[in-house]
C-alpha cells in the first residue's frame, strides 16, 4: 500500500510542477487521472478486506466522485459541444484537481492506518 501511496504522491507532485508551463500541466493531468484511476482499482481489487469502514467510505467515495465527473464531461460535450466555458473548466480541470487531491490525501490515510496497524518489525 506504501508503494501505490508513493506512486500517486510523486505523479501528483509531478503535475503540480507541470503546471509552471500550464499547457503541460493540463495534459499531464490526463496522465495523473489515469494513474488514479488504476490505483484506485489496485486497491479495491487487493487491499479493500483490509480496510476499516472509514477508509472503505473514503475509497467509495472517490469512486463516486468520480463518475459523477465523468457523467458531467460527457454531459457537458453531448449537450454544449464544450461551446460553453463555464462549464467545461470546472469538468475538466477544477473537479479532477480536488479528485486528484482527495486521492492523495486517501491513499496517505489508507497507508498510515494500514502501516499502523501492522508495523514493521524493529531490530
């Protein structure tokens, strides 16, 4: 779990830094949606027994959140055709950007209860 929290932590870090060049920053974040995505799947997929009831609404949540976007992006384009700006910024940047940040903070929450409750052995 360590290793899908470092995973999103960095591709996050990434894009934030991608942003200095915003062209960059907004491609990139595709990149960063997708990598979420999977990671949000690996977790659901090999770790969701594992984790409490507070850390499965939080995963579950995100997952909603999710569609709830994607639903928007693709009702946005079917009806609008992206003609109307104010809605296409909010679907397209500002909500994935709160997803983004919502994933990173869940999976530090996953990581930390998951490596509290089962520590590495001290020698």
């Amino acid at each position: 779990m360590k290793t899908i929290h470092q995973i999103n932590f960095w591709t996050f870090i990434i894009n934030l830094i991608l942003f200095l060049i915003p062209f960059l920053g907004m491609l990139f974040m595709m990149v960063l949606g997708f990598v979420q995505i999977i990671l949000a799947l690996a977790i659901v997929f090999c770790h969701y027994r594992r984790l409490d009831r507070n850390m499965r609404i939080m995963i579950i949540g995100y997952w909603i959140f999710v569609v709830i976007n994607f639903i928007g992006i693709g009702a946005t384009h079917f009806y609008n055709n992206f003609a109307n700006d104010a809605l296409v910024i909010p679907f397209l940047f500002l909500i994935p950007g709160a997803l983004a940040i919502y994933f990173v903070y869940t999976t530090y929450t996953i990581t930390k209860n998951l490596n509290h409750e089962h520590p590495a052995p001290q020698y």
